[in-house]
C-alpha cells in the first residue's frame, strides 16, 4: 500500500488517521484535541464571555507553565522567546 498525500476534505470515507494532513495541520489538530482534554471539557461555561476568558487563561497556562515533551520539557515561552 502506498502513502499518499490526501486534501483535506477529499477522504473516502474510511477511518483516516493524521498521516494524510500536511504536517502544520497536524499540530493544529494536536493542539486543539489537548486544549478540548484539559479544557473544554473539564468545565461547564454558562456565557460564551466566560469560555472566551477561560481559554485565553488556559493559553497563558498552555505556552507560559505547561512543559511539553516535544520541547524537552520546558515551556513553549522559554524556548521561543
């Protein structure tokens, strides 16, 4: 079976796992799936105010506290900046 790259939106309808997505898009895809685990779904926002603020919270937390594996496990704050 050969490997090919697929555009997006274009799938066959099989079960597809992230090896057809350009690579930028797997992140993305990584990032809102963790974003979603320790998130979204972990709370019960009552206005869309109060989600809005949350997330923007859980990015400061996400780039400047959370130490990644990827990236040796320091912040994404201290090696980008």
């Amino acid at each position: 079976m050969t490997l090919s790259y697929r555009p997006f939106g274009l799938c066959d309808g099989r079960q597809a796992g992230l090896w057809y997505l350009p690579a930028r898009w797997r992140y993305t895809t990584r990032l809102w799936r963790t974003v979603k685990y320790e998130e979204v779904y972990l709370k019960d926002y009552t206005t869309v105010r109060e989600a809005r603020q949350s997330h923007g919270e859980y990015f400061t937390f996400y780039n400047h506290e959370r130490l990644h594996q990827a990236l040796s496990y320091q912040t994404p704050a201290a090696v980008y900046h």
